[in-house]
C-alpha cells in the first residue's frame, strides 16, 4: 500500500492521500502489537471510516473525546483534526477515501455520514454488522488489487454500497443526527462552499452569489434545515477552526488569529471572547487541561 505524504497545514499535520496513484479507496488493518499505541494529533485531506471489532481506546474527533467501543464505527470527516489512542488488542479497519472516489455516487448519503452539521462521530454496530463491513472492504481490497478502469468502477460501487450501508446503520442506532441533506440541496452546496472559502470570504452575500439566490433566500433555507443563520454557519466553522488551532498548535493567539485573516490581534481576542466567553489563552489553557494535551 502505497504511504502517505504529510504537509503542515496551519501548523497541525495534515496527511494526504499519495499523489499519482488514481485507487478510488484504501483500506487499512489495525492489528494486535505489544504495547499500547497512541497517535499522534493529524488531519486527512479525505475521509475515513473506522470499523473497530475488538479492543478500546479514546479517540479524539475536533474537541470531543470518544470512548472506543467494539463493536463499533467511528467517522472522520476531511479537515477534521483527531488522535487515536488504543489498546494493543485492538482490531479494526480503516478505509479511507477522497473526493475523486464518489465520482457518480449517491452524494447525498456522504453528506449525510460527514456533514459537519448534527452527525454522529461515533455509532455502536453490532458484531453483524462490523463483519458484513469487513466483507464489502475485503472486496475493496481484492477488486484494488487488480488493474484496469473496469476495477476502479467496481471499487466505486462497493464503497457505494459501504456508504449507504452505514447511513442505514447510523440511522438505525437512533442517532440525534439531523436529517440528511439532499445531493442538490442548496445547503449542502453552501456548507461545502464554506468549508472552502471560510477563511477568504465571510460575506453570506459571496455565498448566496455562488449559489445564484438571494442572500435573504439563503439565509431563510439555512435556518430552516438547519436551525441557524447563514452567518452563524460561517462564523462557527471559523470559530471551530480556531479552537483546533488553540488547541493543537504551539502558534501564539497572534499568529492564531492572523492564520485565520485576522490580522489585528485585538480584535481577534475581542471576537473570540464574544463567541466563547473566555479569552484565546483562557481558552487554550482550559481546554489543555481537559484533555491534559
């Protein structure tokens, strides 16, 4: 299996799937070893799904600390910083997968696994259910393994198949997760507009251009699929982003804040302070020592 690259993205590592290679998925085997393991905190420049079938452990997704049980399922979102830390009788899966690899699926399932907005990080499976994973990623593995555009196709389908199946999984675990966003929805094309220009362009106005509707239309469907304004969505996913960086990085709140295209230090500080009702350094100092990074 070919490795992977890493980058420094905003000072937190960020691995990326090899360039050159065109397999539409990669799947990956935790194994028993001696000792415990504990990763180191990363991003992916694509998603992932972990299918754990034995052993424990903590995984942390963004700021939320999860208790791995097996059996069980874990979804990691592109961009979304996390850290594993397992026990060295751990098995599981991994399969790991861009953009390039839903090419003619059904997109809104994946929106409905990795929305950022109301979704489940964690789901428990039952062992059933974690098997019947393996399966479909053994296929994935086998049909990779061959050459040819034909098993790219093949792979596309049965991670097709995959996906659906863990949407059905995620809703049959009576997750509170909202409900899942249709593939030409507007506001799923706003939350992916976001997420790539969050950091550039903070206007509802640029977003609602892009998306050829008014700005009050925008903010009128927003609200009602996802209880929020427009506004709100954007400056959460840059408040979201700050806090990773408080959390993860060694950067100064100065560098945080012009990392983020806030150039003026105290107007960082004063933006932030609205938004969580402590200080940057407040901040990072609280949650390092809940999470005792």
């Amino acid at each position: 299996m070919p490795h992977l690259h890493t980058v420094a993205a905003h000072t937190i590592p960020t691995h990326e799937l090899e360039h050159g290679s065109d397999d539409p998925a990669r799947v990956e085997h935790i194994v028993p070893v001696d000792s415990p393991v504990h990763n180191e905190v990363h991003r992916h420049d694509y998603d992932e799904l972990f299918f754990f079938a034995t052993g424990s452990g903590t995984h942390m997704i963004d700021l939320e600390q999860h208790t791995v049980v097996a059996p069980g399922m874990h979804l990691v979102g592109a961009g979304q910083v996390h850290q594993l830390s397992r026990t060295a009788e751990m098995r599981a899966v991994v399969v790991q997968f861009g953009k390039d690899a839903l090419v003619g699926l059904n997109g809104g399932v994946h929106a409905e696994l990795f929305t950022r907005m109301g979704r489940p990080c964690s789901v428990a499976l039952s062992a059933e259910q974690v098997k019947e994973a393996e399966e479909l990623l053994a296929r994935i593995e086998q049909e990779t393994a061959r050459s040819g555009p034909v098993m790219k196709e093949v792979v596309r389908g049965y991670l097709g198949i995959l996906l659906i199946k863990c949407a059905l999984w995620v809703r049959e675990s009576g997750s509170d997760a909202a409900q899942p966003l249709e593939e030409h929805e507007p506001v799923r094309h706003f939350q992916d507009l976001v997420e790539r220009g969050y950091l550039e362009e903070r206007q509802v106005s640029h977003y609602a251009d892009k998306l050829a509707i008014s700005a009050d239309h925008l903010n009128e469907l927003v609200k009602k699929r996802l209880g929020l304004t427009a506004s709100a969505v954007i400056h959460d996913r840059l408040l979201l982003e700050a806090k990773r960086l408080l959390l993860h990085s060694e950067r100064s709140v100065k560098e945080v804040g012009y990392l983020l295209n806030m150039k003026d230090p105290a107007y960082f500080s004063r933006w932030f302070g609205k938004a969580e009702g402590m200080t940057p350094v407040a901040y990072r100092e609280h949650v390092r020592e809940k999470y005792q990074h």
